[in-house]
C-alpha cells in the first residue's frame, strides 16, 4: 500500500554505465510492472475476499440457510421486491418496516436510517445486512430503484403507489 | 417534417450500407470511382440522420404524441429545454444520438483527410459506414424513435424529475461526443493494419480523434458527478456504479493512450500496445453502451431492460475478432523501432503511467463484472462495492499521481544523475513540505497525507517547469512575465497544456482525499428548534428550523424547510431543502418523490441540507459537511481547458516535424526548454 514498488525504483535506481545493455532496462522494467501488477491483484483478490458479498435472492438465501444454519452470520445483499402496502414506519424511531419477496419467499426487513426517494411500495430494493435469529433480515443499508427510472414506468396514474411515500402526504394533495 | 425525418432514418440506413461496401470494395481494388462514390454515401448518411434527428426533435417540440417515444418521456407541461433534452432522455432518441454524433464526426474526419490519406480514407470511411450501419440499423429495427402508439394520448408521461437539471441537459451529449468519438482512432487503426501503413500519418490523426473524446470524456463525467451530487441527495459524487464505471473506463485507456503515443512518436516503440490501446478504447465505449443497455448488470441507473443488448454483444465479439485477426497477421509491421533504454527515463516513467493506467482499468472492469463472472464461476452471485474499488484504487490513483510529477523531470532515453539531482530538489522539497506541514497542522489519516505529499510534488513539478520556461522566454526575448507565460503555453501547446490538465489532476485528488474527512449527522427539527454541530474544520454551526412549508408550481408539489444557518456566530442566511413531487396536467402524481438538495458551497467545505421526510411537522433532515467538494468541478474544468489547449490546431509556427526519426538525432538529454 501507499508507496508503490515503481516509485521506488525510478527514484533509487542511479546505475547506468553506458553500456549497460538494453535488455537489462526492459528486463528491469518488466520487474518493477510485474511488481505493480502483482501489487494490484493481491489488494483485488484480499478486497474481494474481504468486502465481496453474496447478492441473493430471498429464495438463494432461504436454500443456503437450510444448508448451512452458520450462514446467518455472513452479511449479504439481497435483491427483491417490496411487497406493496407492508412499509411502516416504527414509531418514535427512524426506522422502516416491511416485508420483499421474489415471489416465492417473503422475509420480513427493518431497516434504520433515511430512505432513498425511489423507496416505495413495489419498488425493486437491495438491502444489505444479516438474518436475525427471529427470521427477519436486519438491513444496514437499503438501496432502491424504480422498475425503470429513465423512461417512466406504466401503471395507473395516481393510483396507490406514491400515497405511503415519505413525504408525500405533506405536499401532495391532488 | 416528422414523417420526413423518419423515411430519412431508412434511407440512412441504405446510404451506410451502400458507403461501406463502396469504401471497402473500393480499397481493395484500387479503384477511385467506387471510394469516391463511398465517401459520398457517408455524407449523405450524415444528411440523412440530420433529416432524421431535425424530424424527432420536431415531433418532440410539438407534443406529437402520436409517437410513443414522445409519449412516454416528455409531457406537455415540461420546459422546453428538457423536451429539448428528451432527445437522448429515452433509449430509442438515444441511440438516434448515437448515429447523429457518430455520422457528422465520420464526415468531418473523412472529409479532413480526403486529399491527403488516399491509402488510409477509404477503409477508416468503410469501418466508420460499417459501425454507422450498425447503429442505425439497431435504431431502425429494436429502437425506432419513430414508432407509433395505437392511439393518440392526451398528455405524455413526462420525464423523470431527477433528469429534469441542467447538468443531466448537458451531461449525456458530452459523454456521448466522448465516447463517440473513440471510434473514429479505432476506424483509422484498422485502416493503418489492412493497409499495413503504421506510421506517422495515422498517428496525427488518431492522436487528434483520441483528444477529442478524452475532452468530452473528462466534461462528461465531471458534469456526471456534478448532477449525482446536487440531485442524488446521497451527498456524494461518486459510488462505482457500473454505468459511471463504464464511463470512466475508455478515459482510464484513453489517457494511457495519449501518454503512449508519446513514445511512439519519438522513439517508434509501443507500436503494437497503441494499436491494442486504440481498440480497447473504442470497445470499451461499446461496452459501456451495453452495460448500460442490456440489464446485464445490477446497476441503480437501470435504463429499461431491452433487446439492444444481444445486437450489442454480437456487434462487440465482431469487432474484437476481427481485430485480433488483423493485429495478428500484422505483428511484424509493428516491430518495435527502438528499445528501452534506461529505467530512468521518460519512456519508462510513460510505460509505468500505462501500466497503472491499464491496471486501474482492469480493477474496474474486474469488479464491475465481478458479480456475472462469479454467478458464472461459482453459481452465486457475489457483489464487491466501493470498499473493494477504493481499497485497490487509492495506492494505484496515488502511484499515478507520484508519476504525474516524475515524468516530466526526466530525460528521453536516459537520465543522468545531475539531471535528476537538478530536476528533482524543489519538487520533492515541496511535497516533503507540504505533508510536514499538514501532519504538523494535525492531520492523521495516512492515505490524505500522502495524497497531499504527492500533490505538492507534483505541483512543485508544474511550477519548476513554468517557472523554467517563463524565465527562459524572459531571458531570450526580454518579455514580461505574463506575456512570457502566455506565449509559452501558446508557442508549446502539447507540454504546457498537457501540464495545465496535470495541474486539474492534482487539484482533482486533493479534493478527493478530503473525502476522508468527511461528517455526517441525522437529525430531527420542529420549527423553532436549534442544532449545534461542528464541521471537520472545528468551526461551530447553529441551524435554527423554520419550519416545514408547502407550495406548488408548474408541475409539481413542492415540501420545503428553511433553515437559519450560522457559522461561529456568522449568519449565513437561509438554507433550503424540498422534497418534490411532480405531476401531470391531471394533477396526478408521477414519478417518486425527489429531493432538492441545499447546498452551500464554500472553498473550504460544503454545506449540504437533504430533507429526507416529514413527520407530524418535524423534518427529518440529512446534514453533511462536505470539505474541498468544489474543487472536484474545479479540477474537471482545468482539465478540460489544459485538453482545449493540447487540441487547439497550432497555426502560428509549424512544429517540428514529429516521428521518431527527426528527433533521435540529437541526443536531448534535458527537457528542450532548458537546453
């Protein structure tokens, strides 16, 4: 880390008779770039081990927890869809109940912090975290888009979607 | 005008087809009349998908929502600037701005070199037809702006309120002029390969292409964290995401590029590594249209998931086989013409810059495609975020940036030891100064100081050199300082330039090493009530709500708090943040909900307010202090302006004559201005 292998190099090596064959650059140089590749994939393959995560889908978690109960304590993302009218609010807190499902499973999640504006009910989330014992998934962070954020989502217009928005009842009064 | 511009797009697509096969069949016969008649196909297909750009535009401008496209992304309250916009706002519109860019930067290039390049015109022209008809053909037939609803709407359904800015206005056609414009040095490196002619006449012009887009690269991306930061609300500019990774990885290669080039033109070495470089370039500016095109990758943009990608992933794989092939029939056309000489020299500090540059590249690539490659691997799908691009990024950006101030002060060739003792004691003094002053001010965090080590060295870099090149003038032509200075950039466009976009990289990575101080605090206000916080600088700043108001405007709903700010006692005035809900002329709600960020920006640090809801009268608010966050929009612009000055064509005195032949001649030892 910080300082690089390169660096050092260019600054340390002062030899040069002049007849120092050309092969001994390239070959010196070919040292210090394995040295700075080797560096990089080093930090790339101890960072992915380290902060890599698996990105499930509540079905994969379900299937991996029934394999391996100690899968409870690696953290993961996982990807799905917020089941549309389970978003609560708990009160006094800033936190955020509400059930997602694939389709298949459906997992209860709270989640503690503010929330995107894209966070609405059906909206497709990514929440990150750990399943507690009790079954429900403790979110730390909670990404989430709409079904298509650059071309507007069909649906009907003013239907229920945006009523539970945070923010939306103080302003919107149609 | 409308139903002009759509038959325009079909004949367009006829005159691409015709104008690469003419081009090609021209060149590898020899015979002038079908290369003339190719060249001529490509400007009308140029015409024509001006016709058909002018025909969308007008169909967008009056509301015709006959259009599905004008229907679903525009809507008849917008201001007409985003209707405007709305042009490349869809995928279809897009991918028409796509060919429009791609059209008139192939007639100007192929129109540039007409007279001159008789060998190499007439396959870059076929490539360019050949890559045109494909996007035009994607655009005719999986992404025609041009189709039809079955019925007429009242009203379209607008466009999403957080594309509604001025930097989302501005932002996509610069990194669609950048990454376009990669494919023009690509079109000319395949035309140097059939041809075999791989020298200097395909290296001016490719140098010139490849500036071109690294400019509108660089505007484009800083105009891209420029909107993530003021319209996000994540108070960040910055966060891996894969499309702002593809962004930035024709720019990572692209830069390597035109260090490389370097070489080549004084020493003819790296030939084959620039032609590879050309190549990944442009696929890599196909592969970020993919990325952001097929939902093969998770990603928070998610542009609608459409059929474009397999025509993309078949056009990518043609390229890169038909690439390999050339390169390899090729290999020994592109023999190197000298050898490394010494480690300490320029050449290998340049090598070193490509070497990371790849390097942070491929680190890019890795972890954006990590998550497929894995599920593909090990049958799960594994994500890395920004710990993983940031862990291995940070020593690779701060390596770059060590060499940034090296390769300047080191001889061609090879360097002799009172070459370095003398180029190299101020710039080390003032880095070495720099980061004892900072750690003798408190600062503790390593990565920061060595980022601001570095940065004073190589500023120290950029000053000796200026203050070289000034005196130099001063001293030959008796000039006044600022005139000197003036000339001196004027009359060296390629060096001080490229050290003015030196310059905005240093200011660049200062700025994001203060990242590393950054505060955040979550907090809840009734009207009427105080908070006291500190910034990372120690000052004391006191918010006093104003409560939580409501309006509504053109198209929208709009939820604001005012805050009183003060600073140590100063009052700075009224910060707001909103919370907007827009709508349509039914006064239906549409989209979610965005947030109007308050920002107060100083050079030190930012301000930054998001409201992120309200409860029974109180706000819930977001504050973040942000330091040196200015500075980031500070070095992009600097960069851009050194990029202006390194392309602005020299008229006043003709260079000389670059190629390695003219300059190996006498042996320069020390950067030219010194001698």
């Amino acid at each position: 880390m910080g300082r690089s292998p390169a660096t050092v190099i260019l600054l340390v090596d002062n030899d040069f008779s002049p007849a120092a064959p050309m092969a001994k650059a390239r070959t010196k140089f070919l040292v210090g770039g394995a040295l700075v590749l080797g560096t990089a994939g080093y930090l790339m393959a101890t960072s992915i081990k380290d902060t890599g995560m698996y990105y499930l889908t509540p079905t994969e978690l379900a299937n991996k927890l029934s394999a391996d109960p100690t899968f409870r304590n690696t953290g993961v993302k996982m990807g799905a869809r917020v089941v549309a009218g389970s978003i609560q609010r708990v009160p006094g807190g800033k936190e955020y109940a509400f059930t997602v499902t694939d389709g298949a499973r459906v997992y209860p999640v709270i989640y503690r912090g503010i929330a995107p504006d894209t966070f609405t009910d059906g909206a497709d989330v990514v929440v990150e975290g750990r399943m507690g014992p009790d079954g429900t998934f403790h979110a730390t962070t909670l990404l989430a888009k709409c079904a298509s954020r650059y071309e507007n989502a069909p649906g009907q217009p003013g239907s229920q979607k945006y009523k539970q928005t945070p923010g939306y009842k103080a302003g919107a009064r149609a | 005008m409308i139903l002009v511009g759509e038959l325009a797009l079909w004949v367009a697509l006829l005159m691409a087809a015709w104008s690469a096969v003419a081009s090609f069949s021209g060149g590898a016969l020899g015979r002038d009349d079908l290369v003339t008649s190719g060249r001529r196909g490509l400007y009308a297909t140029w015409a024509m998908v001006t016709l058909a750009s002018i025909g969308l535009w007008t169909a967008l401008l009056t509301h015709d929502f006959s259009l599905k496209y004008v229907a679903s992304n525009t809507a008849a309250n917008m201001p007409k600037v985003y209707v405007f916009a709305a042009f490349w706002g869809g995928q279809a519109g897009s991918m028409l701005f796509w060919s429009l860019i791609l059209a008139s930067y192939s007639a100007i290039a192929i129109w540039s070199v007409r007279e001159k390049s008789r060998d190499l015109a007439p396959w870059a022209a076929g490539t360019l037809a050949a890559i045109l008809l494909f996007f035009i053909a994607t655009t005719c037939f999986k992404a025609n702006p041009y189709d039809r609803l079955s019925f007429i709407p009242v009203d379209g359904r607008g466009m999403n309120p957080q594309l509604q800015n001025p930097g989302m206005a501005i932002h996509p056609p610069n990194l669609y002029l950048g990454y376009v414009a990669t494919a023009i040095p690509f079109a000319f490196a395949i035309a140097a390969l059939v041809t075999r002619k791989l020298d200097a006449e395909w290296l001016s012009i490719v140098r010139r292409w490849s500036l071109v887009s690294w400019f509108f690269l660089t505007i484009g991306i800083t105009l891209g964290m420029w909107w993530a930061y003021v319209e996000l609300g994540w108070s960040g500019y910055w966060a891996w995401d894969p499309v702002e990774n593809a962004s930035l990885l024709p720019w990572l290669t692209g830069t390597a590029f035109l260090h490389s080039i370097m070489i080549q033109e004084k020493r003819g070495m790296l030939r084959k590594w620039n032609v590879v470089l050309v190549v990944t370039t442009f696929l890599l500016a196909i592969f970020g249209t993919f990325l952001t095109r097929s939902g093969i990758i998770e990603s928070v943009h998610s542009f609608a998931q459409s059929p474009v990608g397999v025509w993309f992933g078949a056009f990518f794989f043609t390229i890169l086989a038909a690439t390999i092939y050339f390169v390899a029939t090729r290999l020994r056309d592109l023999e190197a013409k000298a050898e490394l000489e010494s480690m300490v020299s320029r050449e290998a500090a340049f090598l070193y810059n490509n070497l990371v540059l790849v390097g942070i590249a491929f680190s890019v690539l890795w972890g954006t495609l990590f998550p497929v490659l894995s599920e593909w691997v090990r049958g799960s799908k594994i994500t890395v975020g920004p710990p993983f691009f940031n862990t291995v990024n940070v020593p690779l950006g701060l390596l770059l940036l060590a060499l940034t101030g090296i390769g300047p002060l080191i001889a061609w060739r090879k360097a002799s030891t009172a070459n370095l003792k003398r180029q190299f004691v101020v710039p080390v003094i003032v880095g070495l100064g720099t980061g004892a002053l900072l750690l003798a001010m408190g600062m503790r965090n390593f990565h920061a100081l060595v980022a601001y080590t570095l940065a004073g060295f190589v500023s120290g870099t950029i000053g000796q050199e200026f203050y070289k090149g000034i005196g130099a003038r001063r001293v030959i032509h008796g000039e006044g300082v600022l005139p000197a200075a003036f000339r001196l950039v004027a009359r060296n466009r390629r060096r001080y330039g490229g050290y003015i976009v030196h310059a905005g990289i240093v200011i660049l990575f200062s700025a994001f090493a203060g990242l590393a101080f950054k505060k955040d605090y979550d907090l809840q206000l009734k009207a009427g009530e105080t908070k006291e916080l500190v910034d990372p600088l120690g000052h004391h700043w006191k918010f006093i709500s104003q409560g939580v108001s409501t309006s509504e405007t053109l198209n929208r709903f709009v939820t604001a708090v005012g805050l009183e700010v003060t600073r140590d006692g100063v009052p700075q005035g009224i910060v707001t943040s909103e919370k907007r809900q827009h709508f349509d002329s039914n006064k239906q709600p549409q989209f979610e909900p965005s947030t109007e960020v308050g920002i107060r920006t100083s050079a030190a640090l930012d301000l930054y307010v998001v409201l992120a809801g309200v409860r029974n009268e109180t706000a819930e608010l977001r504050i973040s202090f942000n330091p040196l966050v200015v500075w980031v929009w500070i070095g992009g612009l600097v960069m851009a302006i050194g990029g202006l000055i390194v392309m602005w064509p020299q008229t006043e005195r003709r260079r000389a004559p670059s190629g390695y032949v003219a300059t190996l001649a006498p042996a320069t030892r020390e950067p030219a201005v010194v001698r």
